[in-house]
C-alpha cells in the first residue's frame, strides 16, 4: 500500500486477518516463497511488508529494479545466509529471463516475498488452468510451476469486521477515520492510498488539473501494460503511441473512435466514445482517427502532457500516475490497471505497440493475447518472438493458430513438436505429455473426434502413470476424453466419464475451480434430462460461473451457448433468437469479431432465425458470415461447411418459378 502524504508519515497499520497465516508461512522452516494476492488497491504491499519487519527484521532485503535485474538479485540473495528477495508486482517479474522454480531451488538461506494483482494470479492459476479449448498447462509450465510452490495468501479488498474493529481503536489518524467512513464500494487501502484521488486525476473527474492530452498518455501507457508490456515504455514509444487517445475534432471531449480502451470508458475527458466495444481491428475510422491526432502532436505539445502525468497527484503517496524517466522509460501506477469501467485494448494500441516490440516483449504480448482469448493477436506477436529467436514461443503459437480458426495446420504443427519431444524427452515426459494433449484437442477440432478420443485414451493412462490420478493435467485429459467422446456419438459414455470425473475433481480443484464448471457443463449438456430440469441445471451452473468467473469469462458465455442451444432445440425459437444475438454482440466484445466463437455463435444466431421464420434476416447474415469467417478460417473449418449447409438448405425451400 502506498500511504498518503501528510503529518504523521504513514497512516497507522491496521492489522489484516490475513497477517496470521503469512507470519506462520514466514516462520515455517523450509519456506521458500510466499505470495500475497490481491486487487491492486488491496494493501497487499504494506500487508506483506509488515509481516517480513516482524517476522525477519534481520533479514537483507534484496529487490530487483526490473525483471533484467532478477538474475543479479538471485544472486546476491543466495549468497546470503538469510535474505528476503521482495517481488512487489511478481507478474513483472515472470515470463523470458524471469523467475523460475530453479531460482528457487538455490536460494538455500532466502525466502521470495511477493504480491501479485488477482487478476495476474487468475490468468495463471484459474482460466488457464481450464481454457475451453483444452488444457494450456504446456505454453506456461515454468510459470503455473513456479506459482504452484507458492505459499498463497489472498487478502480481501475490504476489511472485515474484525479489521474495521482494529482499525477503529486507530481513528484518531484522520486517514484511518477517512477509510472507516467510506462506503462498502471502496476499500480502505483505496481511500488510504489515494486510488481513487489517482484515478480521478486521470479521468478529468476532478476538474482543477485536468489535461485530456496528460490523460491520453496515461491512457496509453496503462494499454501497454495491459497489453502484456512488462517493462518501462519508452519516452519515444509513448510520443507515437498517445495520440490515438486524444480528442478527435468533433468528439466534444471524448475519444477517438478507434477502439475503447483505458481511459475512454472510464468517463471524464473520454466518455461517451463511439465504436470500438466489439474488439477486433478498428477498420478505416481507427487509421484516420490515428493520422490525425498524430497530426496535432507537437514535441512541447507532448513534454507538457508527460510532465503533468508524472507529477505527483495530491493525496496519493506522492507518486504521480506515471513513474520513471527517460533513461528507464515510464511505468502507468499498477492502482490504475483496475480502475473500474476499463474497456478492451484498442487495435491502434496493441499494433503501435507490437511494431515497437522485440522479440521479448511479443511474447509477453502474445501471451496475454492469448490469455485474453484473442487468438489472431496471439498469433501476430508469437510469429514476431519464433520468429526473433525466442523457443518458448513455439508451443503457444501452434496454440494460437489452432484457435485462430486452423487447427488442421495446429495438429500439422503439433504433431512435429510432440515427435521432436518424444525424441529428446521421451514419451512420457511432461513437457511431451502436454504437446500430446495438445495434438489430440486439435485432432478432434479438425474434425476427427473419434481419433482424438483415441489420442486422449492413450495420454490418460499415462498421465496417471507419470504425473498421478489427481493431477490437474490428468484431470484435464479425462475432460477432453469425455467431451470427444460425446462428439463421437456417444453421449451416455460421455456422460458417465464426466460424472466420475467430477467426483474426482471436486476434492482435488475445489467446487469453484473452472475445471469443476467445465466438467458441470458438459454433463448437462450430454447427460439426458427433462427440459425443465436442463433449464434450471443451466441457471443454477450460470449464477455459479458468473459468481466465480465474472460475466464476461469465456466459460460464463458458454454456459449461456449452452442456454440457448435448449431454447432452440425445445423449440422455443424466438427465445433461441434473443439469446444467441445477445450472446454473439458479447461474444464479439469479449474475444473480436474474428474469434471462431463468435462465428459460431452467428451461425446458431442464424439457425434460430429460420427456425422462426425469419429467413430472410437469416439469410442476409449468413452471407455475412460466410464472406467474414471465409477471411481467416482454414477451407473446410466445420464453421464454413455449416453455414453452406444452412445456406443451401434455405435455398432448397424457397418455392420455385410458376
């Protein structure tokens, strides 16, 4: 927590729950790392330095100015007979060249301390751990290794009654007084470390100070992290890269129509911008939006507006939205990355930035991409690293054009890393495990489920030889086992394996775990029920996967596919219509138009329509589809060959000549 400024130093400490579980961790003989998770207005950073000062006030503190420094850092640490290594923001500090579990392994006399956003911990631990396309364990294994010898301690964004007790007996600090008056939508390291003073400069909310140029670099600065930039962007990068953001001629204070990202949908200087909330690229009105606001920049234009975003911001700890200089580059404060109401990363941003990148950083990019279920993006960045030299890329990149819509040329691909691991590793190696999950997933969705059953029926045994029966990736094999059985034509067979694995999960993952809604999912799906009772398993697993995931998760939307695939197949076809447009318009904004989701969703969207009788609309959209997904999905994707049969079909019953 970064506490506010003012008489006195810091505010007071308040105790946390959460302080008793990371003391007993870090006075554990043999701990080796503790990680602290939390939204970034949590007080994870104070939560955990106050721990460390209590329970190792001997200790050297050992902290890495950058993820290029963590070698050294390592170094020194290990070198000492008791040292802390202290990661403040450890998702700065993973990926190429960061920390690894062999890192750990050599810190004999150290203890890692770190904190990380929760939503950087979910996109390791939680959705990648299930993706709907298959178990991703293999793209990231050093770093879902690494947070798996973690010792997590999560920390709520409120205080429970038991802090705002503690903090009670503290409200003679007027700060501490502040925080306990403020209401439940805020919590008091927020109020304490002026969050929202920060992003309230930001927005244009406050109206003394506000600069729209100012709040356009911040703005672009906060995409490049959110876009996976792990390291300071430079002060070039952010003259070309801001102008996107910058009021258009007519926009009467609000963004460019190039895409809502950081800051215009957050209100202020940027509410109210038009287009970009279905993602994918911008189109011709982002380029123009571009060109002209490059064409209002001028070099003084540009140093006031970083000056102002780098000055501190009163009532904020005095750091100012953006931190550094131009040796280092600048960094947007991470209490930004969760400001609510921000949209999806503008096109313009993600290609600025990934023409700049090196090879490093478009794998980071292509990670994120991927993890964001932006699979063209993905391949973009990923072909720019493999192509740099970068290894690691090879594996995800196959991935991404699997996704992408080419999981023929996927399963090609995989099918030579998984020989090439074989070879060096071994069949039964991990790493040549997770290329065969991969091969069999893309076997099946290249149209070949019994083949891909045939595949997963192999893997699981020898998953559970080498890895264990109660292993995630063990786990993961056995779902897409019973899913391709299903798509194979037996649905009872399907059904039982999933109600066995779902037994077997629950202990393992936990009722919330997105494994666990998966395997619910496809047990409604294949298990035979009464409509009636489908329809209240389907809203009980909706509020479940929304509460857990949030409504926006790629598994919450699926559980609404699965919703309006009943409405349709019960006949409730204008039901079935309503559901599969809203579900397509979120399908688009969440993942881009040209995600094979979406697509699909179109598809049933139009199949809804002739079911209802409106063939007319439907007839027009799948031409639409058709010419669109024709662009970026491989020839003879079951996508195309659906919409052609449903054309085809609308066809056949139109009446002929007199």
């Amino acid at each position: 927590m970064h506490p506010v400024e003012g008489p006195g130093g810091q505010p007071a400490y308040v105790p946390r729950d959460a302080e008793a579980l990371l003391r007993a961790a870090l006075a554990e003989p043999g701990t080796r790392f503790v990680l602290v998770v939390g939204e970034a207005l949590a007080g994870a950073t104070r939560l955990a330095y106050e721990a460390v000062r209590a329970v190792h006030p001997r200790y050297a503190f050992v902290r890495p100015l950058s993820r290029a420094a963590l070698p050294e850092a390592v170094r020194v640490a290990a070198r000492r007979r008791r040292a802390v290594l202290w990661l403040d923001g450890l998702e700065d500090h993973l990926g190429a060249g960061g920390l690894t579990a062999v890192h750990l392994d050599g810190l004999d006399g150290a203890v890692v301390v770190a904190t990380m956003r929760v939503a950087e911990y979910r996109r390791y631990r939680a959705r990648e751990a299930s993706r709907l396309t298959g178990c991703d364990r293999g793209a990231w294994r050093a770093e879902c290794d690494l947070l798996g010898r973690a010792v997590v301690v999560p920390l709520a964004r409120s205080w429970t009654p038991a802090e705002r007790g503690r903090a009670g007996a503290r409200r003679e600090d007027p700060r501490i007084g502040a925080a306990l008056d403020a209401g439940e939508g805020r919590g008091p390291a927020e109020v304490l470390a002026g969050g929202e003073r920060s992003v309230a400069r930001w927005t244009g909310g406050r109206p003394v100070g506000a600069q729209p140029a100012g709040a356009a670099v911040v703005a672009a600065a906060v995409d490049c992290r959110r876009a996976g930039l792990r390291r300071p962007v430079a002060r070039a990068w952010l003259r070309a890269l801001y102008p996107a953001y910058l009021p258009g001629p007519g926009d009467g204070g609000s963004g460019t129509g190039s895409g809502r990202g950081s800051g215009e949908a957050l209100g202020g200087p940027f509410e109210g911008a038009p287009g970009g909330a279905l993602g994918g690229p911008a189109g011709a009105d982002a380029g123009r939006g571009v060109a002209a606001a490059a064409g209002r920049d001028s070099g003084e234009a540009f140093a006031r507006a970083l000056a102002w975003a780098c000055e501190p911001v009163p009532g904020a700890g005095g750091r100012g939205l953006l931190s550094g200089n131009d040796l280092l580059g600048y960094t947007a404060d991470r209490r930004l990355l969760d400001a609510p109401g921000l949209g999806p990363v503008p096109e313009h941003l993600w290609q600025g930035l990934l023409d700049r990148a090196g090879p490093g950083d478009a794998y980071d990019l292509g990670l994120v991409a991927r993890q964001e279920g932006r699979p063209a993006r993905a391949v973009s960045a990923l072909t720019a690293a493999w192509r740099g030299g970068v290894a690691e890329a090879e594996l995800p990149l196959a991935l991404a054009v699997g996704d992408a819509g080419r999981p023929r040329r996927a399963a090609a691909d995989l099918a030579a890393i998984a020989r090439r691991r074989e070879l060096r590793l071994g069949p039964r190696h991990p790493d040549t495990l997770a290329a065969r999950h991969q091969l069999a997933f893309f076997t099946g969705e290249a149209g070949h489920p019994r083949a891909a059953a045939g595949r997963f029926g192999l893997l699981v045994a020898d998953a559970r030889a080498v890895l264990g029966a109660g292993h995630p990736d063990t786990l993961a094999a056995r779902h897409q086992l019973a899913y391709f059985t299903g798509e194979s034509g037996d649905p009872r067979s399907a059904a039982r394996q999933l109600a066995s694995l779902l037994t077997d999960a629950v202990p393992v993952l936990g009722a919330d775990h997105p494994r666990v809604l998966a395997v619910r999912r496809g047990l409604i799906w294949y298990r035979p029920a009464e409509p009636a009772d489908a329809g209240r398993e389907w809203a009980v697993l909706l509020a479940d996967t929304e509460g857990r995931l949030g409504p926006d998760d790629p598994h919450t939307l699926a559980v609404r596919a699965g919703q309006a695939s009943l409405a349709a197949r019960t006949g409730h076809a204008a039901e079935a219509v309503r559901a599969w447009a809203a579900l397509t318009a979120d399908r688009a904004r969440v993942l881009g138009t040209d995600h094979p989701h979406v697509v699909h969703s179109r598809l049933e969207w139009a199949r809804a329509l002739i079911a209802a009788g409106r063939r007319r609309e439907a007839s027009e959209l799948l031409s639409r589809v058709s010419e669109e997904a024709g662009g970026f999905l491989e020839p003879g994707h079951r996508h195309l060959w659906l919409a052609r049969a449903l054309r085809a079909g609308l066809t056949a019953a139109e009446p002929g000549p007199p």
